[in-house]
C-alpha cells in the first residue's frame, strides 16, 4: 500500500476529505520526526514504539583484504512493536 492508498482509505473510514487526511498525515509525520531530531521517545499505544539510539564506533573487517576499518559512531532510529501488535502475528 502506497501513501495515496493509504490516504485514500484513511479519508474513506474517518469520512474526511481526501485533502484533509493528507494534511492530516502530513502534520502527524512532521511531528513525529520533530520530536524524534528533539531525543524524545515515542510510544503509540498497541503499535510500538519508536527512539533514536547512538550506535558507538566499532571496528570492521573487509573479509577479502583483510582490512581493518573503524566504523564512526552514528544515530539510527529503532522500532520496538508492542506486545499487542507481536501477539496479533503470532
């Protein structure tokens, strides 16, 4: 499903139009990740959570030359699903 669908059935199930759901997406999508750039957890009740993590450096090694690499410490955002949400694809 695309974000048109998405939109589409979203502005269908909450009887808005399909601009307003856009908007609406839109505005929540833009929060999220404002408050995530900001350090802030996320948690959705019965989907998961989300947070941004601080991956530390580390040492890799190219398995044809050998080489060793050291990897730069780096920010990667995680996606942790409610129990809820784990037990419904079970």
């Amino acid at each position: 499903m695309n974000n048109k669908e998405f939109t589409s059935e979203l502005s269908r199930r909450l009887g808005y139009t399909v601009k307003d759901t856009s908007d609406l997406v839109t505005s929540l999508l833009s929060d999220m990740i404002r408050q995530l750039e900001e350090g802030n957890v996320i948690s959705v009740q019965g989907f998961g959570t989300f947070e941004v993590k601080k991956k530390s450096e580390r040492i890799s090694v190219n398995p044809t030359t050998k080489q060793r690499l050291l990897v730069p410490p780096k920010l990667v955002l995680t996606y942790k699903p409610s129990t809820l949400l784990k037990d419904k694809f079970k």
